[in-house]
C-alpha cells in the first residue's frame, strides 16, 4: 500500500531506531560470519574421521551443491581437465563473492560442495545460475546447481556437522557430515527429497550473462605422473567408522609422503600449458577470448621462467611455493563418503584391493576404485606471494567419476 510500508521496512526501522537490537544484530552476523573461520583445525587427513573436530552449521547458512551432467561421457571425450576446471568454478565463484569471509568447499571431481553466509545467499544463487550458463557457453558442460539454507536440511531430517581441514595456515577446506550434502546431492539429482530439490532450485532466469569472477582459478602444471607405478583413486562409502579402513589403506599403500600424488618428483610445469585455454575463458569476463589466450600465455612463460630460476623475486619465492603446493591439497570427506588419491606399486594396488573385497562386506562398506598412470590438479590461487593457494587432485583418465562407477557395481 502506498505509503505504508512492507513488514520488512518497518522492522529495518525498528532495528535502526534501537541500539540495543542493532547492536545485537550486528554482533550476531560477525559471529555467523566467523563462524567457519572459528572451528578447530583438522591438520591432517586422518584427524578429519575425529567428529569432536566438527560443530553444527549455523541454521541461516546456506549449502551449495553442483554437479555435472553426464561427467563420464565427457571424461570418455578425452575431457577431463575441463569437468574438473568446470566443477571448481562453483568454488571460485562463491569463494571469491564471500571474500574476505573464510568458507567451506569441498571439490569432488566432477561438482562440489560450498557454504556460505546468509546475506551472501541472494546473490549466491545468482552466481551459480551464471556459472551454470558460462559452463553451458563457453565448456559445453550441462551443470547441475542447488541451494537451500542448513536449517532446510535439518527439517528433512539431516543434519551439517562442519570440519575445517586446514594442511597449511590459511588455506582451509570443508568437510561435512550429518547427511545433509549427500541428502542435497541426491536431490538435486531427481533421487532425494523432492520438496528439498523444489527449494534448491536456481532458476535460469538469474543467469543475466554477467561474467563470473574466477580469479585465481587455473590449470597450469603438468599431468601428475606416478613415479611408484600407479594413481589410484578409491572412494569409500558407508554408516560406519572409516577410521581404521583408511589407516589400513594407507599403511597397504606405503610411506605417507611418498604415497602424495603431487611430490617434487611429479610437480611439473610445461610451457605452454595443455590447457591453458581453459583459464583464458574463465578470466575474460567478456573479453576477447584470444586476447585473453595470449596474455595467459605471457602469464605461464614468465612463471615458468621464474620457477625455473628457483630464486625470489619480490615477495614471490619460487621454492617455497612448490612446497606448498605439495601441502595445500585437498582431502574429500563428507556425510558417509571419503574419496582419495594416492601414489603407490602395482603390488601394493593389489594388496589394497583384496583387502577392501574382505573387509567391505565385514565392516559395513562400500568401495570403489579406480586406477591409472595419471592424476590431474586444478588450482585456486588467491595469493602465492602470501603463501594463499589451494589445489584439487583427481585420478588421472575419470578418477572420482569411474570409481563412483565401480562403487555403485557393487552390491
């Protein structure tokens, strides 16, 4: 009605008119927004089986889930760098609407999951439903995109338990449990709660053709090539304690640190990038597409000429940024579900492969797994001078996307 008002103006007017409540108010959306940033650290992948590690979400954030649409057929193409820059692009999105603001993201190959604070919730569907759209124009990928608040998921029953997986200062990534990500997943992929995946939609009509903010989002490095004979991509799955079943696992697969699928031995750059194409869409934001190829090829000559010379430049050392990307890479643990790559012999492949045949049906488990002579890793950089980077490892030739293939063979 003219003049009068909607309910929503006059509780602004309100709140502005009493200290006490804009004090309240205030103080409450810093501890929201904090919130992430304040949980106990989990600086190693096994402290993330520990549930003390993990608080409940707030009600009012919101999670995110995307996924590509027929990821294997792609994979089939000989596309598997572009499903994973595309799956990761959810991430640079949000992450980069949300900046400053610590959130958690989870990549998973072929999607991912990401939370955010409510009052970035609006134009968070908005900048899902443009990467949906980018990936469609310029990636010819089909994405998949939902969101609905912590508090939705809790009414279907599940609940989000957050854990901060921090391998290095600064550089966090989530890790859930509860069974509301898979519970969002799942519907979003018409086999959940249909109420739940109506909630979640992201309309196409948001997608206004604005560009997408991917900075910091690449692919530079070379192929991850295994140097003990095999990558091997394992995703395990059930209402059990996987702690002791990772631990075997791994003590199977051999020393921690060479087991790693990014070492020394594997991390290397090539000029020019096999796809440095991809970055050169991601960052145009309506530019000239060769413009943008020719200035990320400048880009990737100048590192490699620096990372070659192994000696600071600036704020910029060379050596320890390449330590750090051995360190800042990703562990996939969410609800019922751990997905890992690892680094180890073909006898050693077997071994872990009997073992989990025996073990599955004794413990309660499901597996799945995936081999190969490669893995691949997508990269997020905020700032390398300031030691800021993080990075999502896949098994090489479908990684995740095949061993969630043989996962779901399995009785």
């Amino acid at each position: 009605m003219e003049g009068g008002g909607t309910d929503a103006d006059i509780g602004l007017k309100a709140l502005l008119q009493n200290p006490r409540m804009t004090a309240a108010a205030t103080d409450h959306a810093s501890r929201t927004a904090d919130f992430f940033a304040g949980l106990p650290l989990i600086a190693t992948p096994r402290d993330t089986f520990d549930p003390s590690r993990y608080r409940p979400a707030p009600d009012e954030w919101e999670v995110a889930v995307t996924d590509i649409v027929d990821s294997t057929g792609a994979i089939a193409k000989g596309r598997h760098k572009t499903v994973n820059f595309v799956a990761a692009m959810g991430i640079a999105a949000l992450r980069n609407l949300c900046a400053p603001i610590r959130i958690p993201f989870l990549f998973g190959g072929d999607g991912a999951v990401v939370m955010v604070p409510p009052e970035y919730s609006e134009r968070a569907r908005i900048e899902l439903a443009r990467a949906r759209g980018m990936a469609a124009r310029d990636f010819q990928m089909t994405l998949r995109a939902g969101l609905v608040p912590v508090k939705a998921l809790r009414r279907s029953g599940k609940d989000v338990f957050v854990g901060r997986f921090e391998p290095t200062p600064g550089n966090s990534f989530g890790v859930f449990f509860g069974g509301g990500v898979g519970l969002l997943e799942a519907s979003i992929r018409g086999r959940g709660d249909a109420d739940l995946a109506a909630l979640a939609v992201v309309p196409d009509a948001l997608d206004d053709g604005a560009p997408v903010d991917l900075e910091g989002l690449s692919c530079r490095w070379d192929t991850l090539r295994s140097t003990h004979g095999a990558m091997v991509t394992l995703i395990l799955q059930g209402p059990v304690d996987l702690t002791e079943v990772y631990a075997h696992v791994m003590a199977l697969a051999g020393p921690e640190p060479q087991t790693r699928p990014v070492r020394q031995d594997t991390l290397r750059a090539r000029w020019p990038p096999k796809d440095f194409m991809l970055e050169a869409r991601a960052r145009r934001r309506g530019g000239s597409v060769l413009a943008w190829g020719a200035r990320v090829l400048v880009e990737t000559l100048l590192a490699r000429l620096v990372l070659a010379r192994s000696k600071p430049i600036g704020g910029f050392d060379p050596q320890r940024y390449r330590s750090e990307v051995f360190t800042n890479t990703d562990f996939c643990k969410y609800d019922d579900t751990v997905c890992f790559v690892i680094d180890c012999p073909p006898a050693a492949v077997e071994s872990i492969e009997k073992y989990m045949d025996e073990a599955a049906p004794a413990l309660g488990f499901r597996h799945g797994i995936h081999v190969s002579e490669t893995a691949l890793m997508t990269c997020l950089v905020t700032s390398a001078a300031d030691s800021l980077h993080v990075h999502f490892v896949d098994g090489g030739a479908g990684g995740y996307t095949s061993a969630s293939r043989s996962l779901k063979r399995r009785p």
